[in-house]
C-alpha cells in the first residue's frame, strides 16, 4: 500500500513555471526560440519595473493577452512591437520537468488530490490546455480551471490557479513546491506543509522524497 508523508496530506500543489513546467531562463534564449531579435539595451531597471507591472496586471486577470501585449510594447518604449512580445511570450514555455507526470500521476493514484497553484497566464494556461502531450502532468492533475485566487489573498500574492476543491482541505492537510522563496514562505505562514524546489535540478525529486514517500518512483 502506498504511504502519503506527513500523514493526513491530501492535497499536493504544484507552482507550474521552474516546478511543473521548464520556462525560458532569460529573455535572450526567449527571443532565440521566438526567432526575434534581442535587444539587450531595452533591459534597463525602468523597463524590468513597468513590464513588471504589466505582467502582474495581466496574470491577475485584470487585462486580456493582447493589451498584455500592447501595455508590454509600451513599458519597452515601443522598441519591441507586440506581435514579437506575443511571440516571445508564447517561446517562453518549454514543456515539462522529466517525470512530473509519473509523479502526478502515482500521487493521484494513491489518492491523494493534485492542483497547480501558479502565477501563470491566460495565454500560457491556453498553450499548455491545447497541448496536453506536451503537459501531460498539468493535463492530469484534479485542477483544470483557473480562477483568480480570492479565497486565499494573504497566502500567495498574484495566484491564479487554485481548484475549487483545494480550498476545502484545512491548511495542515496541503502540500506545497513552488520555485520562489516567498511564496513557501507565505504558504508556511499559512499553515501549509511546503518545500522550495531548485528549477535547475531534477524538480520532482524532493516531492518524492517528502511529500509522497513510498510511492515507488
Ligand atoms: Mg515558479
């Protein structure tokens, strides 16, 4: 019989981008795989802040993609048009970690829930949804839509992704990856079991090791 540990977890949560999914580590490979030129000399800390704003604005559902994209354009001076933003964003996601879907899969078997919890995107959720061979372990797990995160504010700033059904479970009885400091930190300080992953290295491995021993993986 397989074994969940800590005992009574029965809901796994996975970040997507650096934990599920492999995403581009700079935006110069991001133009390489879109084909686009790089233009290292839009990369100044003003233009980082107002594409941050942007980004955030967009993950938290509060634009479409393509004015996204425009207010993307913009934050760039307009050096770069947003139908190469759009092609850059698209670039942008790479497939799976080796192995997450066998791990999602023997997690969900031994019958214990799987979700993604991420400050992913419309347009990106809209890619991997349409290419489940590709995203086998994001096709599979319990989640499938997104939904802004409003049950739990406090507990990941800029989450998109919770399931309906995650937030029946008490916090005690969640496990948590996510590849940023902060947001184990805030899972934590909610009351989550959660561990950092290292989106350099093999991402399923510490699942396995605490989350879901005794699987057989
Ligand atoms: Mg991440």
């Amino acid at each position: 019989m397989s074994l969940i540990r800590p005992p009574d977890i029965r809901l796994i949560c996975f970040d997507l981008g650096g934990v599920v999914v492999r995403t581009c580590a700079s935006p110069q490979e991001g133009c390489a795989r879109a084909g686009v030129p790089y233009r290292p000399e839009i990369e100044t800390p003003e233009v980082r802040a107002r594409l941050e704003q942007a980004g955030a604005a967009y993950e938290l559902g509060r634009c479409s993609t393509a004015e996204y994209f425009a207010r993307a354009e913009a934050a760039l001076d307009g050096r770069q048009p947003a139908a190469e933003v759009a092609l850059v964003h698209d670039a942008w996601i790479l497939g799976e970690y080796r192995g997450m879907d066998r791990l999602a899969g023997a997690i969900r078997a031994a019958g214990v829930e799987t979700a993604c919890l991420s400050n992913t995107n419309e347009r990106h959720w809209e890619l991997m949804s349409a290419q489940p061979l590709a995203y086998p372990a994001f096709a599979a797990m319990d989640t499938a839509t997104p939904a802004t995160c409003s049950a739990w504010p406090s507990l990941i700033p800029r989450s998109i992704v919770p399931s309906k059904s995650s937030v029946a479970y008490p916090p005690g009885e969640s496990f948590f990856f996510d590849d940023r400091t902060e947001n184990v930190a805030a899972a934590r300080n909610a009351g989550w079991h959660a561990e950092l992953i290292d989106p350099r290295e093999d991402t399923t491995a510490r699942p396995r090791r605490t989350a879901a021993p005794g699987l057989g993986l």
